[in-house]
C-alpha cells in the first residue's frame, strides 16, 4: 500500500478549519444557537391516543390552529405523543391545544402530563453544560499530560476545542434545534474523538523513540499511514449507525444522530490533521519522548 504524506497537507487543512471555526464565531456571536425548550422553558403535554396516532396530522392541525413551534413527536408506543411548545404558551394555551386535538379526531385522546419548564431552568442548564464541556476538556488534558507528555496534551486539546466549536457552528448554522440530547452528543464526541487521538498520539510517540533516522515530520506520517486503516473502519462503521439513527430514529433523536454525525465525521479528520500538525507547530521532537535513564544504565541496553 502507497504511503500517503499526510503532513504535506497540513497547511491546506489548517485553512480549512481557520475558515470553518471563522465561520462558526461569526455564526455564534450574530446569530447563537437555536435553544431547545430544555434551555427556553416552554410547556411540555404528554397525550394518550386511543389507537396509533398521526404525528403529521397532529402537526398539520397545530400548524393551522396558530400553534408556531410546537415540536410533535412520539415517545414510548405509537399511541403515546409528547408536544413541547415554546415559552411564549402558557398552560391555558396548552390546554387549548389539547381541546384542538380532541375536536379534530374520533379518537378518545388522554392527558397525561403538562408541565411547565420556567427559563431559569433553562439557564440552569445551559451553564451546567458549559461548565461539563470545559471540564471535560480539562480533564483530558491532564489525563494525556500523564499519559504522554505536554506537548501531546495540548495537540490534543486543541483537536478536541476544534470538534466541538465546529458542531456548534453547525448547529447555529443550520438553526437546528440545540437540546440536551444534543449537548450529550457533543460530550459523546469528545471521548470519541479523543480515543482516536490517543491511538494516534500512541503510534507518534511509539515511533519517535524506535525510528532514529527520521524527522518527527516523516515519523508522524509514517505513524499516521499505520493507524488509518483502524481509524477508517471505526469511523465507517460508526457512521452507518448514526445514518441509520437519523434516517429512522425519528425526530425525538434527530439532533443527537446529527450532532454525532458531525462530530465523528470532524473527529477523524482532527485526528488526523489538526493533533498531529499541532504536535509539529509545539516543535515536538525525539527527545520530548525519549525514555528516562536511570543512573548507571547503559543508555544502548535500552534503545529500541
């Protein structure tokens, strides 16, 4: 198999994600994220139908009745229906919505639950899921300042700060839906991508002790053509079951199937870019890795 010089592309890659993060801080500092009714609050309504129920007709019958951004969509069987409406109802509003739905049906139609989620939950939240990505992050670095060394940490970092500003430029940029569901794709991504990376940085740091002859630049090409194929496989592999996910789902996990989506497919490519290109911009070199000798050793004895 043809070696492939990764490294030889860096700068190109590195364009590309400038432009792709510009993109998203534009993106998040114009127009933000579309907040779901877990950071808004709003009014949730858990209904009953007595036999299966249509989830287009219940929207069609909401749209036309006034009810803008109500969200329809099954939980549980398919007679079990969860209605979120915005912030701007009220619960006599949601009451309302229920007698629209029984009056456009024969069915007997059960309330189960309305509940209002007040915005200072919301708030809540959202700067509870900040603070899990940051810690997260931090997290990792330690972890990989432990495992491998500063340098490999910060690579690291900044692969994963990358993935997860690109999601959420994504998210701002097509206006969909931000929820929790999607805040636990997102945290799912970081240690899915950061596996990846630590296989890689494993591979790195494995052949800048073992090959003498070589730059850290060719080493780290050489290390990148013998994990790709494993780095291949798992993403493919993974990526067919979020397809499936978001194509069949349904919109109750539409957004977390499409967060991971974004994210694998980035976290792939940051692996095997952005990780590896900052280890080269830090000026990683053999002797960042080389192994300690203890006092009366001879250095040979232990070389690879």
């Amino acid at each position: 198999m043809k070696s492939i010089a990764f490294m030889r592309g860096r700068f190109v890659a590195a364009a590309i994600s400038g432009a792709l993060l510009l993109t998203t801080i534009v993106s998040l500092a114009t127009q933000q994220l579309n907040w779901g009714l877990d950071f808004t609050g709003g009014t949730l309504i858990e209904l009953n139908y007595e036999q299966s129920a249509d989830l287009g007709g219940i929207r069609d019958e909401l749209a036309n009745s006034g009810f803008d951004g109500a969200l329809v969509v099954s939980f549980g069987t398919d007679r079990d229906v969860l209605v979120r409406l915005p912030i701007s109802y009220s619960d006599a509003e949601g009451a309302r919505m229920v007698d629209v739905l029984r009056q456009a049906t024969t069915q007997s139609i059960t309330l189960q639950r309305m509940e209002f989620v007040g915005p200072q939950v919301g708030d809540e939240l959202r700067e509870q899921g900040g603070l899990a990505m940051l810690l997260a992050l931090g997290l990792v670095l330690i972890y990989v300042g432990f495992r491998f060394q500063i340098k490999f940490a910060m690579g690291a970092v900044i692969a994963l700060a990358h993935d997860v500003l690109i999601i959420l430029g994504f998210f701002s940029l097509t206006r969909l839906e931000f929820d929790l569901s999607v805040l636990a794709a997102i945290l799912a991504v970081i240690g899915y991508s950061l596996n990846d990376t630590i296989v890689v940085s494993d591979r790195i740091r494995e052949n800048l002790r073992k090959i003498r002859k070589m730059e850290p630049m060719g080493v780290i090409d050489v290390s990148l053509n013998e994990t790709l194929g494993r780095t291949l496989v798992t993403s493919l592999t993974t990526l067919l079951v979020l397809t499936s996910l978001a194509l069949l789902g349904g919109d109750m996990i539409f957004g977390f199937a499409i967060a991971l989506l974004v994210g694998v497919t980035v976290g792939t490519y940051s692996s095997i870019y952005v990780a590896s290109t900052s280890l080269l911009a830090l000026g990683v070199t053999k002797e960042d890795v080389a192994i300690p000798v203890k006092e009366g050793e001879d250095q040979d004895a232990i070389a690879p």
